[in-house]
C-alpha cells in the first residue's frame, strides 16, 4: 500500500460448538454421515415441530464471549431471520437480531510496535443451513439437510483491522483461544470455523467509510490474507484511476488468485427480523456466567507469559509451546519429572514436534508419555544411552507406548561407558589409524574427531563418544 489510503478490515467468523446434538433438536452433529439422515421434523422445519434450546451450546457460547471479554447480554432472546434459499427448509433462520448473547469485546495482536486491541462488536447464536450439492448429477443440485440446525456462534469484529496481515493475526489468535476452550475444533476443512471478510479503503486521516466490500468462499486463513491483499491492490488501481469501488460481495477464486463479482450489496439487506415466538426469552443468571467464567482454562497470553516468567523462556520458544494447548500441558508434564527446562524444550521443538509432523496428528493421537520423554532425557543425560539412540527409542515409544527402558534393553542400545572395554578400543584405532594419530600429535586437533568416529563404529555406535574422546586424548598424549 502507499501512503495515499488507508486499508479497513473487519471479520465476520462462524465457529461450529461441538455439541453433539444440534442447537434445537436432538440430532447428531456427527460430521460425514450420509446426506439426510441426521434430521429431525424441527430440523426440517415440518408443521406443529417446536425448537428447545441446546443447554451446552448456551454455555458453550457464554465461554467464548468472556475468553474474548466480552459483556454478556442479561436477556437472551432468539430471532428469526426471513430469507428464502433452498437449503433453509424453514424460510427462516433463528439467529440473535438485537440482543446478541454477548457484545463490546477485543482480541489483543501483539508486534513489534507492541499491543493493539481488535474490537469485536458482538458474538450471537443462530442455527446453521444445510448444504447443496452441485456435483452429483451435471442437470440437478441436491440438497443434503444434515447440517441444518448445527449450532453456530458467530463472532463480528469491529473494522479495526488495517492490513491482511493484521487480518491473518487476528484469525490465528481467535482460533487458538477456542481452541484452548475445547468448544470448536476449528476444522476449516468440515466447516467447523468459516469466515468471511469485508474491506474498504478510505483516504489516510478520513474518519469516513469507503465503500465496502465482502469477501466468501474463503477456506483458510492463508486464502483469508490473499483475498484481503488482492482486493486491497484491486480497490486502490480503482481510485487512482478515478473510478469508484462498487458496494457488492466478492467471491475468492483461488486457483487465479483473484476476487471475482458475485452480487450487488445493498446497505441494508431486509431480513424481516422478529422474535422468535416458539423461545421464550430468559435471564441469564450472574451465578451462571460466574461458574462458566470458573471453568475457563488459563488462555494463550496468559500461558505465554507465565512460561517467559517461571521457566526463563524467550517469547519465540513460549509462543511456540502455547500454540497447541496439548503440547504447552505436554511440557509441564515433562518437567514434573525431569526439571532440565531447556533439554525438556530443545526435545518438545525439535523432535517431538516433527513426528506430530510425519505423523499429521496431534498429542492424543500418539502414545508418546510425558514419563516416557523424562526417561529418555533423563538417560540421554546420564549417558546411558547416546543421542542417536534417543531418537530411536522415541521414534518407536511414541507409536508402540512401551517403556523406553524396555526399548534400550530390547534393542541393545546402552551406551558402552564400560573403561576398560573403551581403552582396549580405543588403543586398537590408534594403532590402525597411524597418519590421523600422527596429525592429532602435531597439533591438528580435528583428527581427533576422526578417530572417535572409529570408536563408535568399533562398537556399532554405543560407545559413550564423550569417554571416548577423552580416553584417546590421554592415549595419544602419552
């Protein structure tokens, strides 16, 4: 961007609670099960059926809001939402119109330049439509209804975003703190965490609005980022030639990488609210939000910088333990039973972290201990048993759950730490390796490396090469 405009972005998130029935019935909220099997009369919205609010989505949603810090509404009322499309088989959806369940909220970016809160204007309950599918027959579209009724709350930021980047901040974080609550998987890919992005530009120090532009059809944070950096190029070629960005919704083609015409966006679209007549409304107690307020975990931030604070971490290594709440819960673990910080550190970033990797899976999914890693530490450190080992024995605990000491004793991977045995190896290499002795004698210190390299294949890798490097520079000094 120059310096001429002024980016302004603002999120509308639709994050799925994992409730396993849905919001108004007693249908499952499975993901995957065969179009229309999981529904219901309320569901389908048949005659004489009567909606019954989902206890622990209410609580579900309550957590959200005061994890994001967020007032919470002491009136909770449901609205139906009047629009016509063919996968809402009611005509109308139950939303939140003018009391959302929760209002006046923010989520804090942290940079360089410090802190900046993101408002978020309010997060309110609806139900969610079901889906079409276009791919079944070239001449016909089908409607699957399994989704219709899955509970949705969804989460509008205030236009307080002034750059994709920002954008992408912002999303990450969100998703962490659900994440944290165990409310949401936040699965992009099933629909578990939806988002939609709206944009304009304005001339820099202008207090008034451009012309606002929505973006859909966007499935991961990175087409989130790359949406916002098209149309923000796409909206200033605009306005330098002249032109005027037209009010209308976007949808993001990602194979060209570009925003392409969808529909015309009047300023106020009529959705005919009113109060839903079959819910009635009701207080929300304060015991209520207090309890649920109890219950919250301790967040991101938080975690983050208690871990700088008591364990002397940078806020690289910090962050990146907090990232995933299974692996910042793994490390304290771990240090329960083995209090080397940084050895418990360098294994979770490096080791730990790439089998997740391989393996495309997280913590729960592994048989990986956190006694299982304090053990292999724990001997790596005594010497018992040799880096390369360690990686080894981890490789195989992690998939099998054995004990790593079953595993060192199965495989024969004790280090050789035995003296005399290593004095009797290492008199051997000398002898036969006469020119990189002579070297180490003159002076060239490398041959010694060389050298202990012939001890660990003497002993196929289990000599403890830091005795062994130590009985041959007594050796080649006599």
């Amino acid at each position: 961007m120059g310096s001429k405009y002024e980016t302004v972005i603002g999120l509308e998130v639709h994050v799925q609670l994992a409730t396993r029935t849905k919001i108004f019935c007693g249908c499952s909220t499975k993901f995957g099960a065969d179009p229309n099997t999981q529904v219901c009369p309320v569901c389908l919205g048949l005659p004489g059926s009567l909606p019954v609010l989902n206890k622990r989505a209410f609580e579900y949603a309550i957590k959200v809001a005061l994890a994001l810090e967020c007032d919470i509404q002491g009136t909770v009322k449901f609205d139906r939402k009047n629009y016509y499309y063919p996968d809402l088989p009611k005509n109308y959806q139950i939303s939140q119109f003018d009391m959302p369940i929760a209002y006046n909220g923010r989520v804090v970016l942290t940079s360089g330049d410090g802190e900046r809160a993101i408002g978020i204007t309010r997060a309110h309950m609806e139900e969610d439509a079901g889906k079409l599918l276009h791919d079944q027959d070239p001449a016909s579209s089908f409607i699957d209804l399994n989704r219709t009724g899955t509970p949705l709350l969804e989460i509008v930021s205030e236009p307080d975003m002034r750059s994709p980047s920002e954008a992408y901040e912002y999303l990450k974080i969100l998703k962490q703190t659900i994440k944290y609550l165990d409310v949401s998987d936040c699965n992009m890919e099933e629909g578990s965490l939806r988002c939609d992005a709206n944009i304009s530009l304005r001339t820099k120090g202008s207090k008034a609005l451009g012309s606002k532009v929505e973006i859909k059809n966007l499935n991961s944070f990175k087409a989130v980022r790359d949406a916002l950096l098209y149309e923000q190029e796409r909206q200033e070629d605009l306005l330098e030639e002249g032109g005027a960005v037209k009010q209308e919704t976007r949808l993001w083609d990602e194979n060209n990488a570009v925003t392409l015409s969808m529909r015309s966006k009047e300023e106020a679209q009529d959705y005919r609210y009113f109060p839903e007549p079959d819910l009635v409304p009701f207080e929300v107690g304060r015991e209520v939000v207090e309890r649920i307020r109890s219950e919250l975990p301790e967040l991101p931030s938080a975690k983050k910088s208690r871990f700088i604070e008591c364990y002397g971490l940078d806020a690289g290594d910090a962050e990146l333990l907090v990232s995933e709440r299974p692996v910042a819960c793994f490390f304290e673990a771990v240090l329960e039973e083995c209090d080397d910080v940084r050895s418990v550190l360098n294994w979770i970033k490096g080791e730990v972290l790439k089998h997740l990797k391989e393996h495309q899976a997280g913590l729960d999914a592994l048989k990986l201990t956190p006694s299982g890693l304090a053990s292999i530490i724990t001997m790596t450190a005594s010497g018992k048993i040799s880096g390369l080992a360690a990686k080894e024995v981890l490789k195989d605990h992690l998939v099998s759950g054995r004990l790593p000491s079953e595993i060192v004793k199965e495989k024969g991977l004790e280090q050789v730490s035995d003296t005399a045995e290593l004095d009797a190896v290492a008199a051997r290499v000398i002898e036969d390796n006469p020119k990189s002795a002579g070297d180490y004698r003159s002076g060239k210190k490398n041959a010694l490396s060389f050298l202990i390299g012939q001890v660990m294949r003497e002993t196929k890798g289990k000599a403890n090469p830091k005795l062994a490097g130590e009985i041959l520079s007594k050796k080649l000094s006599e």
